[in-house]
C-alpha cells in the first residue's frame, strides 16, 4: 500500500528531464564590505547582457551599468565623468570576468566567447586578483550584483544558459591568449 502512495512521488523525481537542468552558478563577491547592496536578477528578465557602460579612473572602477536585452541598468556608483562602453554581438556572451581589488573594485576584464577581452581601470596597484567563470560550461554571465557608493565596492557574478548563445564557450580552454581591448 505504501508502495502505491509513493508511486507517483518516485515517477515524477525519476522522468525529471535533464535538459530542463538549471546550470547556474555564482562567483564572488569580489570587493569590500562597504556600499549599498544591489542584484540585478530583476534586470535579467528583460533578456541577456547585451552591453556594459564602466566609468574608471587612475586607481578604481568609479561605476558600472549593464544592459539587459535593450533596457538600461541603473547606474551603480558616480555618474560623474565619461563612461567607457562596449557592445556585444548576437550571440556572444562573457564567459570570464578578471581583476583586482581591495575596499572597491579596482579593474576588470571581460572575455567573450568569441575571444574578445574588454579591460576597464588600471591594471596595476595594491589589489588582490581574482578570475571568475560559470561553473558548467555553455554558460555566460546573465546579471551582477555587489555594492556600490560613491565608487564600486564589490561585484558578484550570476551564470547561467543562454538560449541565444548555445554551445561554444570557450571558458578557459583556450589555449590562445586574446587581445585585450583597453577601454
């Protein structure tokens, strides 16, 4: 009799499709302590990173803004002085984010699935190091979260699939090192 009640319960845990296996991960927070906390989970329901707008100066990364699909992010961080920006094409995605930082986020690099790399701040100073990438391959970043103020204090990384992207992610499997475009 218990067999039967139980039945049901063992089919449904048993035919779970493995396709519809989520595959996100998170790396991070990378950063100091300090700042409001933000998560842009939200901003992902508009559709995939499709752009970043980074305001950098000689010492730390001053604010970031990410677009979502075709909608803006709020900014995190100052709105003072010029962002740098770059765009990506249909059908690519970051599949590793590097820098440094100490109390705020002092550089970063993007790296594409199509091998382009995209650098924002100094690439020196007294900062730790990091290297952050999806956990499950044919995963791409999907939205940030940290804590920002005047400046950006930390940033954390959300993987998952992309319907658009499909296979292809080259992570850190490739043996090539890519150019790096400084911003």
């Amino acid at each position: 009799m218990m067999v039967l009640i139980l039945l049901p319960f063992l089919c449904v845990g048993v035919s779970g499709s493995p396709a519809l296996a989520r595959l996100a991960s998170f790396s991070g927070e990378f950063g100091g302590d300090s700042g409001e906390y933000f998560d842009h989970s939200n901003n992902e329901l508009d559709g995939p990173v499709t752009a970043l707008k980074i305001r950098a100066n000689d010492r730390y990364l001053l604010s970031i803004q990410v677009r979502y699909g075709d909608s803006w992010s709020v900014t995190e961080g100052s709105t003072a002085g010029n962002p740098s920006g770059m765009e990506l094409y249909h059908g690519e995605g970051f599949i590793q984010v590097t820098g440094r930082f100490g109390n705020y986020v002092e550089y970063l690099a993007f790296r594409t699935n199509l091998g382009r790399v995209f650098a924002f701040g100094p690439n020196f100073g007294p900062g730790m190091g990091f290297e952050a990438e999806p956990m499950f391959p044919n995963t791409v970043l999907r939205f940030i979260s940290g804590r920002s103020g005047s400046l950006v204090n930390a940033l954390g990384f959300h993987w998952d699939q992309d319907p658009e992207i499909g296979a292809g992610n080259q992570s850190s499997l490739s043996t090539e090192p890519s150019a790096i475009i400084t911003t």
